[in-house]
C-alpha cells in the first residue's frame, strides 16, 4: 500500500470519527460531496437520516426528538439490515440496490419502502424510507418519513371497521329472529304506511284470515274485508293513532261474504267473525308506519270469559282467599278475607306478612306452612285468626302450592267455623262455647282425643259424678281431663313437635314432659319423681 493511499485511509477514519462526535470541519467521504452539508439538507425534511457505506454499515444518524423518548436505539456502527425486523431485511437490500446517484441532473425517481425497527420497550417504529447514492465509492444517504401517526389512524380505522362488521352481523342476527317471529306468528301482523295506509308488510296468517291465500296483499289499502262498521271504526282508530302517537285497540268484524251488514246479531249469523285489532306507530327512515295486529283473542291475552268468571267468584266469595309467596308476603286476598282480618280493605293486604292475621301466634303459623311445602297442599287445618283490632276467631284452612306460577305462590282458603261451634256438654255448664276466652279445644280436636289413664274420665263419668263426690275433687277431675285434651291437641296441631307444643300451650319443655308421662301420652315413661315446673 503507497504512502498516499494510507492517508487517505487515515483521512476517512478521522472524517467518520468527527461526524460521530460532532468535533472538526464538516467531514466529506471520498469524493466531491459535502457528506455533512447533505445530512443537514435532508434531515430538515426528514424525520430520520443516515449516512451507510457501500459495506451497509450506518456511519452517522440524524433524528428527530421524538425517536428519542420512543427509544429508538443508535444505528451507528451496525449493519443497516440488522437493525429492522427479520420481515423487513429483504426490503434493506431492495433500497441499497435501487438507489440511484445523487445529482441534479438526476431524472430517475426515488422508490420507497416501509420498514420497521424494534425499540427498547418493545414497540415497532414503522419508518418509510427512500435512499440515493452520495457519491460514486457507494456511499447512500436514506431518508425517512415517521410512519407512527399514520399507522394508529390505520389501526383505528381497521378497528371500526371490526365494529362495524360485528354491528352488521348482529344487526343481521336479530333481524332473522324476528323476521322469523314474524313469520311464523299465529296472529295477523301488518306493516302500513300511515299516510296512504298501504300494505308494505303482511306477515301469512293475514292471507289466511282473509280467506283467499294467493290473493297480493302488499300494495293493498288497508282495511279490506271488513263490514263497513269495521271499516269506519279502523278508520277512527288509525286517526286516534296518528295524532297522539299512542296504541290503540278495537273490536272488529271480518265478513266472510265481504258484506257491509253493520248489525253484530246479523254478521254473527252471516259467518262474520269478531276479531280485536290493535295499532301503534312508529317512525322509519322519515316515514310513519303503523304496526297493526289482528287476533281473534283479546287484546289482553291472560283472561277470557271463563277465566273472568272464575276470577269474580274468587273476589266475591264468601270464604277468604288469599296467595301469599313463598315466604309468606301476602300477594292478592279478597274482601272475605279483609273482613276476617278486620281491616278496611283487601287493597291495603298486599305487600304485608300472612302471620300478621294468620294463626293463634308464630307456631301455629310456623307448623301450617311446613306441612304446606312439605306435602304441597293443607286441608282443614285448625288455627285461628287474629284481626287488626285484637278480636279473634276460629277458622279452617285450605292451602295448596302452586309451582306453575311465576314466581312460585301459595293459595290459602280461609274459613270462618266461630258460628257453627255449638254449646259443648262439659261439667264447667252450657255457658262456655268453644273458642271462648277459656281456651277449650275445638270439637274435632276433642273427638280424637279420647281419654286413658287411670286419673282421667271422660265427660260422661264426670257429670254423673255431680252430687256423689265433693266438689273440689270433681273440679281435679276436670282439671285433668281439660289438661289433657289440651296437650293432645297441641301434639296434634304441631304433628308431635314437643317443642313447638310446649311453646303452643306455654309451658317449658320439661313441665309438657311431666304432664304428658302423668297422662300417659307418648313414649315417655313415668317418672314419679319430676315435679311440675310451670
């Protein structure tokens, strides 16, 4: 190597270290071009410049700031390929083998190309570049456009696009549903044009109600068919609608003859059908239309005449009757039951707890709905009734659960038995009548409770005792008897809850225990020893 060769080597390593470090006169490649001068010249309008050698090495970059904060790594130094993603390598050799010799004489356009560089935090900078030949050793200057700002409005663009797409989709979705609910509804539905009143869409039950299935019947004017009272009373009806924007509804008649008889008795001998339409409106793409139906079954679907017949002998029945929840909320009662309840009106029941007024107290309640969810229906079950103003009455009642309804309920019938209670032949005398202030059972309760046990007689033996025996012993007697017929009727009502028996009649767990092992009730033994504790 000559002597001159090696300066000019020397000369070339000083020039790039200088560019590098921004030290010395402007450096110049070999050649005749301004290598700093030109980087100056085109980072003004470019977001990023390098200068690479004819070896596709970076010997100077120029930035701008916002490379910087997004990470952009120093290229200097590395391979111009090896600092974009392995996609793009194959678009770095396209550039350095397209470019094409600065000069002004140059005629030959520029290419461009969009390449990606990887940052530190992981994020692609998208950078479109296009490159030129600086001098004839192959030296290349390539600027490039900041792709960022362009890529996210393709991305938001994209995105709604998606959002678009699954909008139409689902759109498209519920439109088959209901076109198919359209179809396939029993009743008559129309789409109408509210100003000419013209068919647009009639789903096939209007073919068929009208009797004549091949007949058009979108374009048509609407009402046809109908006796010409019908006609009038459609007429009224889809004017009401249109100028207060509310439904409608109205009894109608279709002529099966297409007569004009405007007497009902004469179109319902004629085969004339009386059928209930209903219309509202609404707006379409600047257009009022009118949504008409037409069924043969009222307007109101949850009742007809018999359900009507059955719902009136309900509310006037002279029994209560009264649904509850579940849980005990009362939902509908009738007035028999208010007046049970002693309160001004069945309106104000619902809402309020059932043992508010069902039951003697909380037990007896208790035990009736257990049996009730338990076997799914109570019938004549013994309790009484507790009215607003603390009165109280015997009553039976009647439930069952009712699964069917939504939500899941319970029907309760209440009867009042206080007035067919008669005077009942006891040793106390005929002054005292079940469900008195005494508290003496009722007398099916009394029937099943027949008396044992050597210190009980039944009420026949005590009364032919009067005037044999003193009477503080006939009234131990009685005492006993009354005991026990009390207690058996507490086990009864409570289905042998000893506990709930002995809350029922107010006693401790342990004196109902000592009374029923003196009686003999249960499977209790006798125990001679416990002492009565209440």
């Amino acid at each position: 190597m000559t002597t001159g060769q090696q300066r000019a080597i020397v000369a070339q390593r000083d020039d790039v270290s200088a560019l590098k470090t921004g030290e010395g006169a402007s450096p110049k490649f070999p050649g005749t071009i301004d290598v700093g001068a030109a980087a100056a010249l085109i980072s003004a309008s470019a977001d990023i410049t390098l200068i690479i050698d004819p070896l596709g090495v970076v010997k100077a970059m120029h930035t701008t700031a916002d490379f910087d904060r997004d990470g952009f790594s120093n290229l200097v130094g590395r391979k111009w390929e090896e600092s974009v993603t392995i996609e793009t390598k194959s678009k770095i050799a396209s550039l350095l083998a397209d470019a094409v010799e600065f000069s002004a004489l140059t005629t030959a356009k520029t290419k461009w190309r969009q390449v990606n560089h990887p940052t530190a935090n992981g994020m692609d900078i998208p950078i479109l570049y296009s490159a030129m030949k600086a001098d004839a050793s192959g030296s290349v200057i390539a600027f490039g456009r900041d792709l960022r700002a362009t890529a996210a409005l393709q991305q938001r663009l994209v995105d709604a696009q998606h959002s678009m797409e699954r909008d139409y989709w689902r759109l498209r979705n519920a439109e088959t549903r209901y076109r198919l609910l359209f179809q396939m509804s029993s009743e008559a539905v129309l789409v109408i044009d509210a100003n000419s009143q013209k068919i647009i869409e009639a789903n096939p039950s209007v073919s068929k109600m009208l009797g004549d299935i091949s007949m058009p019947i979108v374009g048509q004017r609407f009402p046809s068919g109908f006796d010409q009272r019908s006609v009038d009373t459609i007429e009224a009806m889809f004017a009401r609608v249109r100028s207060n924007g509310r439904a409608e509804e109205a009894s109608v008649w279709l002529s099966s003859r297409g007569g004009l008889t405007t007497n009902a008795n004469a179109l319902a001998s004629s085969g004339a059908s009386e059928y209930f339409i209903s219309a509202s409106i609404f707006r379409h793409e600047q257009q009022s239309l009118l949504l008409v139906r037409v069924s043969q079954t009222p307007a109101d679907p949850r009742v007809d005449g018999e359900a009507k017949s059955v719902l009136d002998a309900v509310a006037r029945a002279a029994d209560g009757f009264v649904v509850s929840t579940v849980t005990g909320t009362i939902i509908w009662a009738n007035q028999a039951f208010a007046e049970l309840a002693h309160t001004s009106g069945h309106d104000k029941l619902r809402g309020e707890p059932l043992d508010r007024w069902l039951g003697r107290n909380d037990v007896e309640f208790n035990v009736l709905m257990a049996n009730l969810k338990q076997r799914g229906a109570v019938r004549l079950f013994s309790a009484g009734m507790r009215g607003d103003d603390s009165l109280a009455a015997e009553i039976e009642v009647s439930a069952v659960v009712l699964p069917a309804s939504n939500p899941p309920a319970m029907a309760f019938t209440v009867r009042n038995i206080g007035g067919r209670l008669t005077p009942r032949s006891s040793i106390l005398g005929s002054g005292y009548e079940n469900g008195s202030a005494n508290g003496l059972p009722s007398p099916s309760v009394a029937a099943v409770a027949a008396p044992v046990g050597p210190t009980s007689r039944s009420v026949e033996q005590l009364t032919a005792l009067v005037g044999r025996v003193p009477l503080k012993e006939l009234v131990g007697e009685t005492t006993d008897l009354i005991e026990k017929l009390c207690i058996e009727a507490a086990l009864g009502l409570t289905e042998d809850n000893r506990a709930a028996a002995a809350e029922m009649l107010g006693l401790s767990r342990q004196s109902l225990y000592v009374k029923m092992r003196r009686h003999g009730l249960g499977d209790l033994p006798p125990d001679d020893q416990d002492v009565v504790t209440n």
